[in-house]
C-alpha cells in the first residue's frame, strides 16, 4: 500500500498585484486549511528548496494552470511541504473551508466541529431533504486553485497515513451529511503517468455559506516511489468538478529521473 505501480502490474507584477502581508496571510489561511498546525505545531525555521520536497523527481517545465511555488516548509515532524498557487488569486486569510488531510490527526479525528477527510458528526439517519441532494454535480474542466505537496520525512513514517487515506474509503450517502456539512469520498481510481499507476481519492467537502449549501472538492494523488513518499493534494474552488485529468498539467511539470 502507498507506492504507485508500473503500469500493467496488478498490485496496485500582476495588473492587481497584492502586499506580501496578504500573499503571507492567505499563506496561514491554506496552512490552516490543510491542517498542518493542529498537528506538528507551527513550521520549523528550517529553509528547503522545492527539490527538497520533490525527492527524486525533477523540474521539467514550469508549473501549470498558473500554480507557482508559494511557499516552502521543513514541519517540526519531517515532513517537507510545497504549496502552490496563484499569488493573485488565494483565498481570503478567513477562508478555513475543509483541511486536505495531509495525513494528519486533525483530517482523521471525529466528533462535532472536526470535519475531517471523511469526518462526520456521528451517524445520522438519512434525510430525504437533505441540502446536500440538490446540490448540482459541479461546473467541469477546472483547473485545481491550489495544490500541496507533501514529502514525508521516511516510508516506515508514511505507511500508515498511506494506508488510511488510499486504502479502506468512507463513501457516505449524501443524504446522512447532517446540515452542518461534512464530507465524504466520492470516488477513486488511478491515473497514469509516466508509466506509472498513481491512486487517487477524491473528496467532496460540504458546509454552509451564508445560509446557502455549497461544496468544494479536493484530491489526493499517491507519488510515493521506492525510498520517497509523496502525497499530492488539490483543491478546487466552491462549485466546481474536482477532475483527476486537470491534474496532469502540474504533474507533467515534473519528471522521472533517467535510468
């Protein structure tokens, strides 16, 4: 469990440019949202580069969808994180919406106000008025707004959050969301690249907006390989389609190393 497979193997200055306080806020905000403080404390003062975080792949064009390097961090755990985005187009500094997951105990924990991948507020009964059913599919073909990049420190570390987040799923009946929100996976599968088998698991997150049911959808893509366990995570703006094929243009920003 964790690592992708070969495939055919069966095992599996902008015109409206933003103060650094802001870019640096909105920053906070996504630490937040992936839930990276709850679990390892604030980062470390360690300085990293985005190879660090890469492992063993490499830069071979610029990031895609207008994702670029936002911000690089060696957490107080091991784990070396990227995240990427638009530096023109983040999130407001209050915007928490649901964490990614990155592994931690805040994305698996359970119990009221802790809306984690796949968290809930217990086991309600099914609503035939759910919120949640009226809800259109998602406007399609949309680039992720933001992506994190996660190295953990070693596979022995990461084997078990692999096997959490890419092995047995919490698929809910949409119906059993209380109003509150929640989320649930909607589905998984593998995408190739490279030769290679990488899973994926997409979540959708649900919440109230001003009194109005809204959702947005995130993903995580297992890039673990031989010594290096990397877990890619996106996130989509509310109301649209999380894809697995509008991933590819950032992972073909980076490629395998030859031989």
């Amino acid at each position: 469990m964790g690592t992708f497979e070969e495939e055919g193997m069966e095992s599996t200055e902008s015109s409206n440019p933003r103060g650094a306080g802001s870019i640096i806020a909105s920053t906070l905000a996504i630490f937040l949202i992936l839930g990276i403080f709850a679990v390892a404390g604030m980062p470390s003062n360690s300085k990293i580069e985005l190879q660090d975080v890469l492992g063993d792949l490499v830069v071979s064009t610029e990031a895609r969808h207008g994702l670029q390097t936002l911000h690089l961090e060696k957490l107080k755990d091991g784990r070396l994180v990227a995240l990427f985005g638009d530096p023109d187009d983040l999130p407001p500094a209050g915007e928490m919406g649901e964490e990614f997951g990155m592994g931690g105990r805040y994305g698996g924990r359970r119990g009221r106000g802790m809306r984690g991948m796949g968290g809930d507020f217990g086991e309600p009964k099914p609503d035939p008025n759910s919120p949640w059913l009226k809800l259109p599919a998602g406007e399609a073909e949309q680039a992720p707004w933001q992506a994190a990049l996660v190295h953990y420190p070693a596979q022995s570390k990461a084997e078990s959050t692999l096997a959490r987040e890419f092995g047995r799923l919490n698929f809910k009946d949409l119906s059993t969301i209380p109003k509150e929100g929640g989320s649930t996976v909607m589905d998984s599968g593998h995408l190739v690249w490279n030769g290679f088998r990488l899973p994926f698991v997409r979540t959708r997150h649900f919440r109230m907006e001003e009194k109005e049911p809204t959702f947005h959808d995130s993903m995580r893509i297992n890039l673990t390989r031989k010594r290096h366990s990397l877990v890619l995570y996106l996130r989509w703006r509310p109301g649209q389609l999380g894809d697995v094929e509008m991933a590819r243009p950032l992972l073909a920003s980076w490629a395998l190393p030859q031989g």
